[in-house]
C-alpha cells in the first residue's frame, strides 16, 4: 500500500497570538509560516508524490502553494475530513484563557472522553481522519500502484491522531506525540500494518535548544501545550488544545 507523507500546516498568525483557532476563517501563515512553505518544494524535493490532499482550511493551502508551484503537475484534491478539529464554541478563544476550562484537563489526560461545546468529540475527530486515509489509500494505490507516494497537509491535532492510530496507541496517549509546524511525518502502510518511518521532521535541531524569554508569545492552535500550539518552534510550550507536544 502506499507511503503517507504527513504535513503540519507552517505557523500561523493564530500560533504567534495564542489562539486556538479551529475552523476561524481568515487565518493565514505568519512571516516564518511561509518561508516554512517556501522551503518545504526543497525538503520534498526527493519524493515523485502522486497527489496532494489538503484540509480546506487557509493555512494548509498557503503551505502547499509553493509546492504546487514547483510541480504544477501535481494533483491536489480538498477532504474536509482532514480539516482541523471543530472546537466550536472555544475556537477563536486565547489558549491562556482556555487552561482554566475544566474540559481541559480532561482533553490533556483523557482525549477520548472529551468533546468540545458547540463542536466535535476528540474520537470523532480521530475517527474521520482515518477514514480519510484509509479511503486515500485504496484510491491511490488503485491509480498509482502499491508503491506510490502521497502527500496530505493537515493540522497539530489531527496528525497527531493518524500517528496514535498508525502506532496503535489508545486516543489517550496521543497528547505524547509531537508535531511541530511545517514538519513531516511518513507512514507506510502495508496489509498487516503500517510503519511509522518519520516522525515531525523538520531538518532543524532548534526547537530542542532551551526555551527563550520570549518563547511564550509563540502559542498554539490545537490542543496540546500550556498556551498554544504544543512544540510549536522557538519551544512555544506544551499546547493544550492544538498541536503540539502533550500536556504535562
């Protein structure tokens, strides 16, 4: 079966404002955000990618844009089901206002039991991800052979639960896994089981340097740091909903 690759959106005007952002229309790549996406054509560069899937959200196509300007042959196909968790009544809302929610211990220590007001449960989320995968899977092998390679842009919460479901981690471990903005994780599927074989690359030791001063004004968008977006760069903290490394 075909090899996942597994693309952060680049940071986001939401993650340097601390906001969870969810679905909030209007919320685009930051300056470092897109020389992230400038540079991604490169990091790829290797790779004869047969498609790109992208969640609809303004992010993940300004990510892909340069990308698809470098290879203009290259199929892009939009799937909801990618799109980033719907947060509902939190999203657009300061992660540092959120800590205090009691909902936000539960979706830190145990996922799989929260939903979010006025949005979507955190198994829901997971569950149309894989979805989406698997049928991306069949359609792409179907076209492409078994060993073709395919590209989805998608977002901190919903990569990480792909890569829980890919390691056959129970929901509630996932707030484990790490994936830092415009980083790249690879999954080979096979017929018994998929392989993890990258995992937030990003080609930049930095983000493993100690935290700055100023490290905090970096936040998040899904659900995993103390503000913001869990390892986001700069070590932005341990987003609590969105992205990022898991909570303490």
């Amino acid at each position: 079966m075909p090899t996942l690759i597994l693309v952060r959106h680049g940071r986001s005007t939401a993650n340097t404002a601390g906001v969870l952002a969810g679905w909030t229309p209007g919320v685009a790549l930051d300056e470092r955000g897109t020389a992230q996406a400038e540079a991604l054509p490169g990091r790829l560069a290797a790779l004869p990618l047969a498609a790109a899937v992208t969640s609809p959200l303004q992010r993940c196509r300004e990510t892909l844009a340069p990308l698809l300007a470098a290879r203009p042959e290259l199929p892009l196909h939009t799937d909801e089901r990618i799109g980033e968790c719907h947060y509902g009544d939190w999203s657009g809302r300061k992660l540092a206002e959120l800590a205090d929610e009691p909902l936000m211990k539960v979706v830190q220590q145990h996922p799989s039991a929260a939903a979010f007001p006025g949005g979507e449960s955190m198994r829901a989320m997971q569950a149309r991800a894989v979805d989406a995968v698997r049928d991306w899977n069949a359609r792409i092998e179907e076209e492409h052979g078994a060993d073709a390679v395919y590209l989805m842009c998608s977002h901190g919460d919903v990569i990480k639960a792909l890569i829980a479901d890919a390691l056959g981690l129970h929901l509630d471990l996932f707030q484990r896994i790490s994936v830092e903005p415009c980083s790249v994780t690879a999954v080979r599927y096979t017929r018994l089981r998929p392989f993890l074989v990258r995992l937030g690359d990003t080609g930049d030791f930095g983000s493993l340097a100690p935290r700055q001063d100023d490290a905090g004004a970096e936040a998040a968008e899904d659900t995993s740091a103390d503000v913001g977006d869990g390892t986001d760069e700069d070590r932005a903290g341990d987003a609590e909903v969105g992205g990022g490394a898991g909570a303490p």
